[in-house]
C-alpha cells in the first residue's frame, strides 16, 4: 500500500475493501464506485482516448462498507445496484445537456444518478454540460468516467455542505478531492488502479498549488 499527503489531502493506493476497515468515520462519503455493469468506453471510437474496462465492475462487489463509512453518503449510480441501497434515500440528477434540447444528440447518457443517505428535504438536480469527447472540466479526460468538479462540488454541498471530512474510495482521477481541495475540506481518497492514482495525486498537487497561490 502507497499513501501520498498533499495539503489536507491523503490518497491511498489499495483496494478500498482492503482500506476501509482500517480508516476512522467521515463527514462524507461522495464516491463513483463500479456499477455493476461491465462497462468500456467507447470514446477511443471517435478517435480519442482508449480506456480498459473499469476495475471490478462485474456486479459482485459489496458496496456495504461504502455506505456506512461517512456520516452522509452519497454514491453515483446506485440506480444500477437498488438492491444494495439502505433506505429510500434522495436523489440528485446531474443534467448533461442543455434546458432547450440543443445538446441531446451528444454521445453518452444525457443524465446521471447519485443516492444519498438522505431522509428529509427534497431531490435535486444539477446541470452542468458534459458529453461524449466534451469535458467540461476542459482539456482531454483522464478516466473514462471522470465526473466534472463542479458537478463534484454541487454533491458535497447538496450531501452534507458542512462536511469537514470527505471520502472517496473510488478515487479515480481525483475529481472529487480536487473539488473538496477547493472547498477547503480535508480529502481521503482511495484508488486500486497505479495509473489513475498517480494521475489523481497529479491534479490534486496542481489545485493545491493554485489554492495555495491564491491565499497567499
């Protein structure tokens, strides 16, 4: 096992079902785990990246210590694993395309789910433009489902915007520590794949560095 500190933030490399039972509770956990679905990109199609398939993926994985790592939960994607969820829960919708239609022929699905533990209040949604080789975060993608900051940043407000501590044992590319770096949140995030965690260690260091400039 590998650990990396940058700022308040600390990323593990290791399998998260190896780690969790080691760590301390969380404010939050705000997470993209594997659906369940098999799923490859076809973004190498269109002439951009190829990515393999995403790690663990097949459907067996156990998602219980995931929700109850954290106070406040909330996890992309569990309207592919119902099965998995405690309670009815809220429901955050991230729009991807635009309120007049004119994005809707964009490669990909034009809306993403998230479950919160939740029990109280209403359901939300986010918009924030997203699709096929488009990044709204700019530049090329680092991970084939790579979430946007912002949207990142709209899920730890809706989930639990007093949170101090925030965890991410799907790190990925790092999306949502750069989004609690940003927010001042101290960030755990765990990633098994070597590549994505350096990847996740890199832009994490850089929206450190840029805080860092900005206070100063």
């Amino acid at each position: 096992m590998r650990e990396e500190i940058i700022g308040k933030a600390r990323l593990i490399l290791g399998d998260c079902r190896d780690v969790l039972p080691t760590l301390e509770r969380f404010d939050l956990v705000c997470t993209d785990p594997p659906y369940g679905i098999d799923y490859q990109s076809t973004l190498g199609n269109l002439g951009a990246q190829e990515f393999s398939k995403i790690a663990n993926d097949d459907g067996s994985l156990d998602l219980t210590d995931v929700f109850t790592a954290g106070e406040a939960v909330l996890v992309f994607g569990a309207n592919c694993f119902p099965s998995q969820l405690p309670h009815r829960g809220r429901w955050l919708c991230w729009d991807k395309r635009t309120i007049d239609g004119a994005a809707d022929n964009m490669l990909g699905s034009p809306f993403e789910l998230a479950w919160a533990n939740k029990t109280s209040g209403y359901d939300k949604i986010v918009r924030v433009l997203h699709g096929g080789v488009v990044n709204a975060d700019g530049g090329r993608r680092f991970h084939p489902t790579q979430k946007p900051v912002e949207v990142m940043k709209a899920c730890i407000k809706w989930a639990a915007k007093d949170a101090q501590t925030v965890l991410d044992p799907f790190c990925g590319s790092g999306s949502t520590g750069i989004a609690a770096v940003q927010m001042g949140k101290s960030f755990t995030g765990i990633e098994c794949n070597e590549d994505y965690f350096d990847i996740a260690c890199r832009r994490i260091e850089q929206a450190q560095r840029q805080l860092d400039m900005f206070i100063n």
